[in-house]
C-alpha cells in the first residue's frame, strides 16, 4: 500500500480542542495531531468532547452529546475513530459506540504519564482504561516495554508532536536574548493556573540551583504560567530551556514541554533516565543532566558560549523535526490503526 | 505460602480452560511464587491436572437437585475459608462461581459473561472486565490481566511446556488428521446449523480429494469425539482392525488410520504430531493453535463473530463456512486452499 492510495482516509477525532479556551491552547497535542493528518491527505472530522459538554450540570447534555457522535459518524462514515482523553464517555459508551460500528477502528492516545510511581497514577491509568478494551490500538507517551500493565500487541509509543506550523521560533539563530533559561509548569493546562498550598516537586528542584547571574525565566514559580502567544513570545526571549518532569524516570515519558523547547531552537537541558539518549545525542542535540550540581555548571557555561549553544539547539530542532513532526507521526498513527506496513521507519517506531 | 495463593474459578468446558492457558499462565510468569488452585468442573478436573503451572484442581461436582446442591455449596465455600488467597478470579463468569467467592477472602476480580452481575461486582469491590463478543475473547482476558498489573505476552507462551502428553498413539510417517466428532452431524450437535451430514461413501472421497490435492504425500488419520455416530462405524466397516479401536486401510496406497474413543489427551498427542488438522471449530482447534499446527475449521455462518470471538487471535487457523458435505466435496477453493497451507507451512 503506497501512500497515495491513503489519501483520503477519513478519520473522526474526539479530542479537546480547547475552543473554550479561546485560542489559549492553539498549540496543543490534538491540534498538532490534526494538522497532520491533514498534511498527510487524510480526511479529517473533529469533536470537541469538552467544548460540546462545558456548563454540563447533573451531565443532562452528555445522551444530546452521544447523539451528535452517532449523526456525525452516520453523515462522515470514517474509517477511523480516534479518541483523545475523553474522559466524558465510559466504557460501556464505547462499548455501545463499538458494538454500533463493528467496521470502524476505534484507537486512542493518551499523553498524560503512566508511570505507576506517579502520584496520579491509578486516576490516569483508570482514564487511559476507558477506551483501552475496547480501542483495537492505543498510543501513549511512555515506551510501553516498561510498563507491567499494557498490552503490547495493541499499545504503541508516540513522541510528543511538533508542527511546523506552530513551532516556528528559531532561537539558535540569536546571541543575546533577554533571558538565559527557561521553563514553565502549571497545575494542568485546563485550570491555567497554580493550586494555592501545592509545592510541586519540580519547584523544589529548581530551588536547588544556583543561578547567580543568570537570567530566567521561569513560570509557575516566579511568574504565573503564561498561555496562548504570550507564551510563545516569552520563549522566544530564552537562549535555554529546561524539561522537568515530574516522579521516577520512565523510558520515554515526558510532558509537550519537550517539544515546546526543541523544536523552538532552544538549547534544552534533559533528565538522564529516561532513554532519550535514543533519539537524542548528548552535546550533539541536547544536554543530558543527572542531577542539580551538573545541571548548574551546564546552565553557566551554555549561556555565555554563544557558538556551542547554538549548534546544539539547531541540531537539536532539526532532529526533532525529523523524527517527530506531526506529519510523521500521525501517518505511523494511521498504518499502525488499519495495520498496514510501516512506510517510514523511524527509531521509535515499532 | 498462604499469601500467595491465587484462586481461579474455570467451571465450564475443555476450550473455555484452555483460552483461558496464556491468561493463566502470563499470571504465574509475573507472579512465579505464587500457589495457583483452580475450581473446575468435574469433567476437566482430571485433564487440567496435566499442566504444571496449576498447583491444585478442586472439582466442582454438578448436581441438579436444588438440596445436594446447597449442600455442595456449602461444603466447597467451608473447604475453601480455610485457606487463604491473595487473589482471587473468576474466569467463567458464572453466577454460582461469583456466589462463592463472595464468602472467600482476597483480591477479588471477575470476567463477567455479560452485565449482568456489574453491580454486584461494584458493590463488593471486585474488579471486572466484561468479556463483550464484539472483539475477540483473548483482548478481553489481555485487559482483566492489564487491571491486574501483568500483560499477557501470546507470542512467549507454550501452553504445552512440560505438558504431560500419553504417548500411545505415536505415528511414524507425516499425517494430516481430521477429527469427524459430533459437530459434523447438527442432529448431535446444535440443530440450527448447516449439517454436513458426511455419509460413510462421502467421508470415503473427502480423504481421497485430500490424498490427491496434497500429492498423496501424507497420510491420514481419522478421530472422533465421544459421541458415537454410526455413519462412522459403517464407513470403517471394511477397515482392517488389528489392533483394539484403531482400523487401517489402504487409499492409493497411502495408508488411512481411523482411531475410536480417544481421550482429549491422546487427541492432543496425535494434534501435535500431525502436519495438519481438519476440524470443526472448538476445542481441538484451540488445541492445534497452541501447538502451532496448521488448521482449517468448519464454522457457521450466522455465528461469524462467535467464531472471531474465540479464534481471533489465532494466527495458524484457517475459518471456512460449514457447507453440506456434497458442497464441500466440489469446493475446488477448500482443496486449494489446504494445498496451498501445507506448502507454506
């Protein structure tokens, strides 16, 4: 099957797309996701589950919303329905959904950390399971080799998506930028703002570093976290990134933050632990860091040394690109789905 | 060794224990101290024994009466609070295997058979899968397993690993079996199904069209189930019977070998020496699937996804649609279709 023939195939995502947001999340994982699709010629049909179902009181509008779901497949006939985190269907929903349209593929992906020493771990695991029986193929952010739980026959690894459309800043091109390093956290990207009286493990880290004279700009510790095109605008200010994940490294898990850094052209400080080492050469790409002390001595010396950081952070965004583009991504999504061969083989792929 | 036991209810027929070997199994592979007890029907009781990862089979005896039953009841749940069980799981789903479990301590989980028991299941915190049709069974056991914190691996499992196999049916040269049990009569078996009905002339050609559409290279063993069918008796007639219950005869000189009441374990035997089985779709084809042996099975039309649900995670079998056996002997597509799985196998 070469892919010209696949033009055309016509996919339903259920996803968030944030419209409620009002473009603060323009740039979010199933934004990127469709974009893709679209890149790759594939016909497809969004729902935005949370959009359909805000102001829900007593859930009076979710059988209004199931209806919409059965009209629209009756109208689009996809070949594929994929599900993001929509949590607002059960299983027995999907069961129904499934039992309704027994020619469709039914596959989600899940983003969210599966890393059973999370402190979240069983409340994301029980949202990953809601579609999990039922999905003929599930993606997640994390390798599913490590994890104990996951069928691997029907469970694959996905790296966090990057668009050209939208991660389009190229701060290795730039010497001297307002700040040396960045980073940004937030209590969930919905809430857009901190939970009062929660310390996040990662601000406990950070404190640890010595930053004497240097310059940053960090989000959700020093500043509120930022949304939308101001967040774009301040990492655009940044010479540096950090990825900070939280709990014990899983082979590779992390949060879009990894996107977001790379592929904008920052210089980008990673936790050793997490096997990114396979995509990502240290002091080629990237700089791997084990602890606060290395981290510290990387940070100072990367920001006064304009010609090493930038040729790492343009490596590092042109791997990236390379391997994780939405357009790469999501054509594996789509073979992987209706069990085709892989066209494009890439490390992470399987 | 208490705190390790793991209960595991498997009340019903030979095929449901033994989809139900790679779930087992995969357990006892991320848990390999643990103490494995299975309650059984009585009629599996002895063949499940075979297998060493089961530590312990306790008999479910079947009574009909509703005071013998109470009683059994009663005595199975005195028998089993005395022991203690980390897990406990039920695979059969069945109402009488949930009741008792509800009297016995541990980690409860249960493979429902349909919603029925959902809220049970929630009010006394068992975890549960229900085991749907619109998917094959095996997802379903992949995902109980997933709850229960272990994956299971298909492609790593041999069912028949230190198998205790009975070895007197050994044949020398390479054969293709076709095991003729009930499920070819639909008097014997559901009536609502396309009989195939093969009459002693029939069954006579359907091993010749086999002999020639494979270059009589193989020869052929015949086997039955356990009812007794009288067409078969009539087509053995002329056989030669030199040793007790097994009849010989010679086709294009290629040697047919009928073999009366077989146990299923000489069955398994004589399934994992074959190069090939023909079979209806059941527990024999479960059988050559985890002995990797080439089939083709006889399913019905109208229960298409009941067949997926059981075989859809079988790589080695081939699904045709039951035909009448007159149909069946002038369907060139299923002699092709053998030829060309024996040269690829």
């Amino acid at each position: 099957m070469n892919l010209f023939s696949k033009k055309g195939i016509k996919i339903l995502h259920i996803a968030d797309m944030h419209q409620r947001h009002q473009g603060r999340l323009f740039y979010s994982t199933g934004k990127k996701m469709n974009n893709g699709f679209i890149k790759n010629d594939f016909n497809v049909l969004q729902i935005s589950d949370r959009d359909f179902l805000q102001s829900n009181i007593f859930n009076y509008k979710k059988p209004l919303f199931i209806k919409y779901i059965y009209n629209t497949i009756k109208n689009f006939n996809p070949q594929i329905i994929l599900l993001g985190h929509v949590d607002s269907l059960n299983e027995e929903d999907i069961y129904e959904l499934k039992n309704h349209h027994k020619n469709i593929n039914f596959s989600q992906y899940f983003v969210d950390t599966l890393d059973p020493n999370f402190e979240k771990f069983s409340q994301h695991k029980d949202r990953f399971f809601l579609k999990y029986q039922i999905c003929d193929t599930n993606f997640i952010t994390t390798d599913p080799s490590s994890l104990d739980f996951i069928d691997k026959s029907k469970t694959f690894f996905i790296p966090n998506i990057c668009d050209r459309s939208i991660d389009i800043l190229e701060n290795y091109k730039y010497e001297n930028l307002e700040y040396d390093i960045f980073f940004a956290l937030s209590h969930g990207q919905h809430r857009g703002g901190l939970k009062k009286g929660y310390i996040d493990e990662r601000v406990k880290f950070i404190n640890q570093i010595e930053l004497i004279d240097i310059k940053k700009n960090f989000f959700g510790i020093d500043k509120k976290p930022v949304w939308g095109e101001q967040f774009f605008i301040e990492l655009s200010k940044s010479k540096m990134g950090l990825n900070l994940n939280r709990g014990m490294p899983i082979k590779y898990y992390s949060s879009d933050r990894i996107c977001s850094l790379i592929a904008n052209g920052l210089l980008t400080f990673l936790q050793v632990g997490y096997s990114y080492e396979d995509f990502f050469e240290h002091r080629k790409d990237v700089i791997y860091f084990n602890d606060h002390l290395e981290l510290n001595d990387y940070i100072k010396y990367y920001s006064t040394n304009y010609k090493d950081r930038s040729k790492i952070a343009f490596n590092g965004k042109e791997t990236y690109f390379k391997i994780c583009e939405n357009s790469l991504v999501t054509k594996y999504m789509v073979e992987k789905i209706l069990d085709y061969k892989i066209s494009d083989k890439l490390l992470w792929m399987n | 060794m208490d705190e390790l036991r793991t209960l595991i209810f498997r009340t019903d027929r030979l095929g449901d224990f033994i989809i139900s070997c790679p779930f087992i199994i995969s357990y006892k592979n991320k848990f390999p101290d643990s103490n494995i007890s299975i309650v059984s029907s009585e009629y599996n009781s002895n063949y499940i024994e075979n297998f060493n990862f089961i530590n312990e089979v306790i008999p479910l005896k079947r009574v009909i009466n509703f005071f013998p039953k109470i009683y059994f009841l009663i005595k199975i749940i005195l028998t089993l609070k005395k022991k203690k069980f980390k897990n406990i799981i039920i695979l059969d789903g069945k109402k009488r295997s949930f009741f008792i479990s509800l009297f016995l301590k541990g980690n409860k989980s249960i493979l429902l058979q349909s919603s029925g028991l959902v809220i049970l299941s929630k009010i006394f915190n068992y975890k549960f899968v229900i085991n749907y049709e619109i998917q094959n069974q095996m997802k379903n056991f992949s995902y109980l397993a997933s709850l229960l914190n272990f994956n299971i691996d298909l492609k790593n499992i041999d069912v028949y690993k230190n198998y205790n196999f009975k070895k007197k049916l050994d044949l020398k040269k390479k054969y293709i079996l076709i095991h003729l049990d009930e499920k070819w009569y639909n008097h014997l078996y559901y009536t609502d199904f396309t009989d195939i009905n093969p009459t002693p002339g029939q069954i006579n050609s359907f091993v010749k069209k086999i002999l020639d559409a494979t270059n009589n290279v193989f020869e052929v063993v015949i086997t039955t189930g356990s009812k007794k069918i009288k067409d078969l008796n009539d087509f053995v007639s002329d056989f030669n019977n030199s040793v007790e219950n097994i009849y010989t005869k010679q086709f294009n000189n290629i040697c047919v070998t009928f073999i009366k009441d077989t146990t299923f374990n000489d069955l398994e035997n004589l399934v994992k020496n074959s190069s090939f089985l023909i079979c209806c779709e059941g527990g024999i084809s479960h059988v050559s699937h985890n002995l990797n042996i080439q089939t083709i099975a006889f399913y019905e039309k109208s229960r298409f996804q009941h067949t997926k649900y059981w075989t859809g995670h079988m790589t080695k079998i081939s699904l045709v649609e039951r035909k009448k056996m007159h149909d069946l002997l002038n369907d060139n597509k299923f002699y092709d279709l053998l030829k060309n799985k024996i040269n690829n196998s």
